[in-house]
C-alpha cells in the first residue's frame, strides 16, 4: 500500500475529497461491481424450464452481502477525511 500513501496533490487542504478518497472510491465501486457479477447468471435453456441455480447460496447470499459491504465501503471512502 506504499501506493496509496504517496497520494498526495497540492489542492487536498483545499477541497472536500482527496485524491485517497477517489481511490477508495473507486475500489468501492469495484466491489459493488463484484457483487452484482456474483449475483447474475442461473438461466436457464429453454423458458419453460426451471433452473434450481437462481437460489444458490451464491446468488441469495454471497453477493448481497458484498454489496451491501461495498456501499458501507463507499460510504467509509467519501466521509474519511485524510
């Protein structure tokens, strides 16, 4: 994370969000994005067909759970003040 310490702009006293923050920001958003991909998918072949595969632990659980984790994680990202 030596990275992410080295953030540095010459405006952050001067405004609202850092260049940290959009990094976080953007992570944030990242795993959103990963829990909506977890959640997809379960079709089946044919219309009337039914797939089991729409109520698997991973759809149901996994994923609703990392996003809601992501939006608490973007909510940390814009309130952190660095």
């Amino acid at each position: 994370m030596k990275w992410f310490k080295n953030l540095k702009n010459e405006n952050d006293d001067k405004m609202p969000l850092t260049l940290k923050n959009y990094a976080l920001i953007l992570l944030g958003a990242v795993i959103i994005l990963l829990g909506f991909i977890l959640m997809s998918g379960g079709d089946a072949s044919t219309p009337e067909q039914f797939n089991e595969n729409i109520f698997s632990f991973r759809r149901i659980t996994l994923a609703p759970i990392i996003v809601v984790a992501g939006f608490t994680f973007e909510i940390y990202a814009i309130l952190k003040r660095f």
